[in-house]
C-alpha cells in the first residue's frame, strides 16, 4: 500500500487527459430518456477510454484502448460499431497513474480504499483494476423499446452474470456526492473479461490479485442532448433524481 504514492496523483494536461467528457446525465435516464442522442464514432473523438450503455439501456458498453465492447442480455461481449447510438456515456483520454496493488479484498473495501488512498472524494477520477478477481458478478440491463419506461421500472429487467477466478479490467469513475444526479455520486464501474467469457457492470467482486491505477480530472465537460424533442420538452421538476438513482444503481454510495 502506497498512500505516500497515490496522494501525489495530479491531474495530467498533456493529450487533455485531466477532462472528463460525459454525454448526457444519469438524471435524463430516470424518467426514461433512453434514445441514443451521440454516436459511438463521436464519443471515441473524445478519448480512447469509457463507459455507457445504448438506446434502450442497450447493454453495458466499455471502451478500453480505443476498443469498445458491449455486453447484452445473452452476455456475449461483441465490439460496438461507430454508428451505435447511446444516451448516456462518459469518456476520457487514458493516462492512468500507479496508485498500489491489493489482494484479498471485496469491492466495497476496495473501493473505500481507493478514495481514502488518494483522499479525492470531491474530485471526478477514473480508476483501473487490473488483476485477478475469485468473484464477480455483473449485469446487463435488457434493451427497452419505446415509449421506455422509467429508470426504476427497468430496474427488475436486467440479466445477471456470475464469474470465478476471472482475469480482466475494471474500469470506475468515481463522482463526487454533490454531483448526484449528473453521475451516480461514488463508483459506476464496468467489467471485460480478458477472454472475454463475462463483462458488465459491476455489482459486486473480490478481488484476488491485482494492480490499481487512477486518474485525476480538474474538468468535467458535461454534453447535453439539447435538440433532442424529448430531452427538450421533459419537465424533470416531479422526477425524484437523486432516490431514483440510488436504486437504480444498487446501494454503492460514495459516501460510506
Ligand atoms: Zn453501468
């Protein structure tokens, strides 16, 4: 463990690797705004880096290298074409920095530590496990069709995969609390398998053995839909963001 280490992690200027670029918010998925409002090809222009799901809550999307993968109800990992379309997305250009290895320790535990590691609990960042995992489970949410329905109403159609001893990456973004809403405040991490056999987001691992890396934003770019009919006409004022979110996304929060 190298605290020392990792409360030396800055954020990176060069190749704009200190701006987090998220395309729309997880608040516009609550109500139901589901429609792919970017572009696969888009958001690659925005860094080699990533997370999101497709139209419809259309699989568990991560972009790793440049490469992006889906994962679906069946839980087969495909490569996502350029013209892809997804309403959520968040991206970055790679320039992960050492932070230390762990072993033997649960995904909460983990991720407690790596906030408390580089004392970053009001800053975005991005994390990379990298390593062995003796547990993981993950899930697919299953694609809606429209009119789609609202975030909580999907909660229940999802498709859960369950792996062992599974090498692979997991990439996080960490949010902070006051941006709720925006982002899931704490962790929203996505799993490959290097052999690809299982992938998704992450709902609970232990980690075996492996090697943590992390970035450090100062910029968030936040993208909105803004000419999307649906987006524009929405009254959000009776949608309850924060509590829909929270459940949606399982009990992980930041601030534990
Ligand atoms: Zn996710």
């Amino acid at each position: 463990m190298s605290a020392s280490i990792a409360k030396n992690i800055e954020p990176i200027r060069e190749h704009r690797a200190n701006v987090l670029y998220q395309h729309g918010t997880l608040a516009l998925l609550v109500p139901g705004l589901l429609e792919g409002t970017t572009t696969m090809g888009e958001l690659l222009t925005h860094g080699d880096t990533g997370i999101g799901t497709g139209e419809g809550l259309d699989g568990e999307i991560i972009v790793l290298d440049g490469r992006p993968w889906r994962v679906g109800r069946s839980g087969k990992v495909e490569a996502v074409p350029d013209d892809f379309t997804m309403p959520f997305a968040t991206m970055h250009q790679a320039a992960f920095q050492y932070q230390c290895e762990r072993a033997d320790i649960g995904l909460e535990e983990l991720n407690r530590r790596i906030v408390e590691a580089n004392g970053r609990a009001n800053t975005f960042f991005a994390v990379i496990v990298r390593g062995t995992f003796s547990f993981m489970k993950t899930r697919a949410v299953i694609k809606q069709q429209a009119p789609y329905p609202t975030l909580e109403e999907v909660a229940d159609r999802q498709a859960i995969f369950l792996g062992q001893d599974v090498r692979g990456t997991m990439l996080g973004y960490f949010s902070p609390i006051m941006f709720h809403g925006a982002a899931v405040a704490g962790f929203h991490e996505h799993f490959l398998a290097d052999d690809h056999s299982i992938g998704g987001h992450v709902l609970d691992a232990v980690l075996e053995r492996g090697e943590i890396h992390t970035q450090v934003f100062d910029t968030l770019v936040q993208h909105l839909p803004v000419d999307n009919p649906e987006y524009r006409n929405h009254d959000f004022s009776h949608d309850n963001i924060a509590e829909a979110i929270s459940n949606a996304e399982g009990d992980r929060r930041g601030d534990e």
